[in-house]
C-alpha cells in the first residue's frame, strides 16, 4: 500500500492565474500566445513567454493533472518505470504489429499529464554529442542551434544539486559542464548498490569500456555516473521546474487541462499562405467544442505523436493520407507524421525488501525509494572505425563523438516486455540502438479527433539496425565476462542463455525488443524547400501563425535520451519567438 501523503506531494499552486480543468470555464477567448501541450517543451515555452507582463499566454493540455490520484507514481523517483503503460498518466497508445519483431503490438508510453513524458519518463538526463547539435544546425541553417552556440540554453535549463543520499560527488561529474541556477533539477544517484564499484572496475579492466567523467561534455562515449532529473527525493517536471512556479507567481498565464485539442483554426490568410490562429479543443469526444485565438502565433508542442496528428487533423499533411482519413488537404507537407525511434533490448519487485525501502521513504525520505529506479551509471559506444557495418551501410550518427549504441546497467531485473521472475537476485544490461536508421509512421485512424492514430515505428526493420543491435548485446556479454564479475555473476537467464551465435542473438532480440519510448522527428526542420515540415526558426512551412517546439522538429534522432535535447531547444526557441515578437515584421 503507497502512503497517502505522496499524493499531494506535487506543488500546488495558489496565486494569481487561472486554472481550469474543463474548457468551458474559460473567461476569455483571446490570447498573445496560445501553447498547445503542457509537456517538456511546452512548459518552458509557457513559462518563459509569460515571462513578459504584456503578453497573455494559454497553455491547454489534453491530460489530467499531476496531483491526486496515484501521483507518487510520477513523483517518487524509484516508481518512475511504472508510471507508464497503462495508467492514467498515459495516452496509452498501442503500435500496430511490427513483423520485425514477431508481429508483436507495442505498448508505446506517452505522457498524459501535466508536465507530459517529463513526468511519466526515466528521468535520464544526458545532453547527447555536440555533433547532434551541430547536425540540427547544418539541417536548421541557423548556426544558433550549434553545440557553441546553444550550451548557454543547457545552462539555464539546469540546476544540478547535490545527492539526496548527501555523499562525496568528487570524481563523478564535472561541476564546471552543469548549471546552478536554472529551474530544473538534476543530480547523481542517490543511493549507491553493489554493482557500481564493479562496472567501474570494468573501466580499468577493459579499454574497450572507459571511463568518461562526465557525458555532458559534447562527448557522451564511455560509461559515466548518470545524472537524473531528481531533486532531493522527488521527481523534477517540466510541470515542478517551469508551469507551477509560473502559475504561482503570474497573472497573464492561464492553464486548461483535460482540454484536447482537435484542430487548429484556420482564421484567414496572410502573405498568400492559410494563416492559423484558432485552437479548437474540447474536455471529450461529446462535449461541446471551444474555440480560443491566439493574436501572435499558436506554440504547437503536443509532442512527437500529438503534433503530427492535430496538424493532419486540421488538413495539414499527405494529401493522400489526409483524404483516405476524411480530412480535406489545406497545407501540403508530406513530411508530416514521419517517424524516428530508437529500439532496446530487454525491479525490485514487492516483498520484505520492497516493504522496507518504502517505509524508509515514508518515513524520512531516503534510501533506495529517492534514487532513479533504473541505473547508476549510462555508457555509450560507437561501431569500430572499420566495422563491416559502416562499410556496408554508412555512418547514420551525427558524427565521431555521436554513439550508435547504449548500454545501460541495472540492479535487478529491469524489462518491459519479459515476464519479471519472483524469485532470484539479477543484473540487466539494456542495450539500445540510439544511431537508428528504422523508421515509421503516425497517420489518422479517421477524422476524429479522439481516436488514437495510427502508430507504426517499423522497429529494427532495417539491417543497419539488427546488426547494430548484435554487436551491442555482443559488447554487454563481454562486458560481463570481466574478472569484475567474477563469483557475483553466476551464468544468464535462461531467455538469453543461448544466445552464442548471431543468429540465436537476432532471434532473441527479435523475439524482447521493445520501444524505449524516444519518437522523434515527425514534424521534422529542413531549410530545404520541398523538404520538412518547419523552417529553421520551427515555424511551419506554407502556412502563417503557428511553430512547433518539441521532439518532433528534430530532424533525426539525437544518440542519447531526448529529455535534455527537448529541454535546451525549448530554451533557445522561447528567445526566438520573444525576438521575433519584440521586432515583429
């Protein structure tokens, strides 16, 4: 039984603007800015916009708060792996059956709530490489987003604090690559297990895995002590870092939630093109519709399955896609619902030491209860300069410092897609491919709104990626064969326990592999005519009055975990809209 007190664990908020849980309560219809999602970058575009006293900003969000029932599965740090599927925090979205692996159907997490995959996520917080970002640049045209240029936004995302378990950090990051003052909270673990000093001895036992002091560097390559965004014994949002203490502190930000948006609203034209002003949203499927008008420009940042399928829904897409869902094309844009992700290979469960560690946490807030649930340490690789799979398929990364694959390390039997076995002591690598050359679609199942799209990641249906995931489960078995194992590892679980060639390999990661829940890319940024879906500055191609500002835009898939990304092109692009609306043309 969790404790009652962690459900209103969350800040609450008091003061001086609106917030409204049904779309009918709204007072006013009119708007400066109008933010559609109230998810990682929706909220730092809300709360730094309203940042200006003289601009008046909405933020309208699909999901349920993030207090109240079951909260602590978002605000407790350990539960974060089962804050999603399957629970109120989630769109609960289900892939199509993917024939790579099995014909299986994916449960595919996406966040439902305040704060969105913020707040339902692993809170792994890695920057990714300099190279990924200077990859968005050359893809952007706009040097602004190059690792030199966007590091200060890094800096004001973050506020690295100590531990909550209070120990020594000497040795484990950095200091002088963290912020200290920004509004999210990030730190290392928080309650040290048995297999760090043992994968750190790996690091000095074998030059294949080495030490990195801090992957927030640029360069992420080598195994490293993960930084989490944990505050003390809680959970870090977008909601906690940057919405709440807006709402609590302005009165020209307005919040509506349990509030879908269904369409954008064509409003007229401007420069030739359909200009979009209008945001039609309603609390359900037989509610009444609302409609509300942004004066400057819509913020779409309804994440990487939500913003293709509100721009399909209001006409803007695939022609042929739009029209076999019964939506009537407005804004040509083919890229639309294009999709990049990233593929994983397959914790404690309750009992006497379960029981424990939350009355610990019940009781003052420590233990293992206060520290991500998943790792200690993160480690990213490259292929080898003259791996046969470069040869055959080219180089899909960033660049030299960009990793193709990630091993990360876990205490326990850490899954989601086996059966978790109820007795027994067990040590996981989850390997993933994060350089992925698969990808899929969003498409509308029909015109209405309230029926999920359709989603189709095509997971590990290229060669690129089997084979990348071969070598990575190759490097996880020697990485356990080091003398730093020796008489803790006993011998695999009997699903891998056969996997001594390549093929057995293929077949047991085609038979676990899952979705490490990281869309991106489907609402992509190209400065090429012809070729995305926005321009350099997020605004969307053929059309007027509406940017998009989330993991969508990204052009590719970053190699890492895309929370921090999201978080530091949120920073950078809240600059350009103030920019663009301080000397509007």
């Amino acid at each position: 039984m969790l404790s009652p007190f962690f459900v209103l664990a969350a800040l609450s908020c008091s003061a001086l603007a609106a917030t409204y849980d049904d779309p009918s309560q709204l007072k006013t219809k009119s708007y400066d800015f109008v933010v559609i999602g109230a998810g990682t970058a929706g909220n730092v575009i809300a709360a730094r916009l309203s940042e200006d006293q003289n601009r008046r900003v909405l933020v309208i969000e699909a999901g349920r708060s993030n207090v109240g029932f079951e909260s602590d599965l978002i605000t407790i740090p350990f539960f974060g792996p089962n804050a999603a599927p399957n629970t109120t925090f989630d769109w609960n979205y289900t892939t199509v059956a993917q024939p790579s692996i099995k014909n299986q159907l994916i449960p595919y997490p996406r966040g439902y709530v305040l704060g969105g995959s913020s707040s339902i996520n692993y809170m792994v917080y890695t920057r990714c490489s300099s190279d990924d970002y200077d990859r968005f640049a050359r893809e952007a045209g706009d040097d602004g987003w190059s690792w030199n240029k966007i590091l200060p936004y890094a800096f004001k995302n973050e506020k690295h604090v100590p531990p909550n378990d209070g120990h020594n950090e000497t040795g484990q990051y950095i200091p002088a690559l963290h912020g200290t003052n920004g509004p999210l909270l990030t730190s290392l673990p928080g309650f040290a297990t048995d297999i760090d000093n043992r994968i750190l001895n790996v690091t000095k036992e074998l030059a294949e895995f080495p030490f990195n002091p801090d992957y927030s560097s640029g360069n992420p390559l080598g195994v490293s002590w993960m930084h989490s965004t944990i505050g003390g014994p809680f959970r870090s949002s977008s909601a906690t870092a940057y919405l709440q203490p807006a709402l609590a502190a302005r009165s020209n930000i307005d919040l509506v939630y349990n509030a879908q948006v269904t369409r954008l609203v064509q409003t007229g034209q401007k420069n030739g093109l359909p200009e979009f002003l209008g945001v039609e949203f309603a609390r359900n499927s037989s509610a009444p519709r609302v409609v509300v008008r942004a004066s400057k420009e819509i913020i779409l940042s309804a994440g990487a399955i939500g913003t293709p399928q509100i721009l399909m829904l209001s006409g803007i897409g695939d022609p042929l896609v739009l029209r076999t869902a019964g939506v009537t094309p407005v804004v040509n844009l083919t890229d639309v619902g294009k999709i990049c992700n990233n593929t994983m290979d397959p914790v404690l469960h309750p009992g006497p030491a379960f029981d424990a560690a939350l009355a610990q946490y019940n009781a003052n807030h420590t233990g293992r209860f206060a520290a991500n649930g998943v790792s200690n340490q993160m480690s990213f690789f490259r292929l080898p300069q003259n791996s046969s799979i470069l040869r055959k398929y080219g180089d899909p990364s960033a660049g030299p410092k960009a990793p193709h694959y990630e091993l990360a390390f876990g205490n326990g039997f850490f899954t989601t897609s086996q059966t978790i076995p109820t007795t027994g002591a067990y040590f996981s690598i989850i390997n993933v491919v994060v350089s992925p050359t698969s990808s899929g679609t969003v498409t509308l199942a029909s015109s209405d709104p309230f029926a999920h799209p359709i989603i189709d990641p095509k997971l590990l249906s290229t060669d690129f990626d089997i084979e990348t995931m071969v070598e990575a489960i190759k490097a996880s078995k020697r990485f356990v064969a080091a003398q730093a194992w020796k008489g803790y590892i006993t011998g695999p679980y009997v699903d891998s326990a056969n996997t001594t060639t390549d093929a057995a390999i293929i077949d047991y990661a085609r038979t676990w592999a899952t979705t490490i829940k990281h869309p991106f890319s489907t609402a992509r940024l190209s400065n090429q005519t012809g070729k995305g879906v926005v321009d350099g500055q997020l605004l969307l191609k053929k059309a007027s009055g509406v940017r998009i500002v989330d993991a969508s835009v990204f052009p590719f898939i970053p190699g890492g975990h895309p929370q921090a990304p999201v978080y530091i092109v949120a920073e950078r692009a809240a600059d350009v809209i103030k920019s663009a609306w301080k000397n509007p043309r």
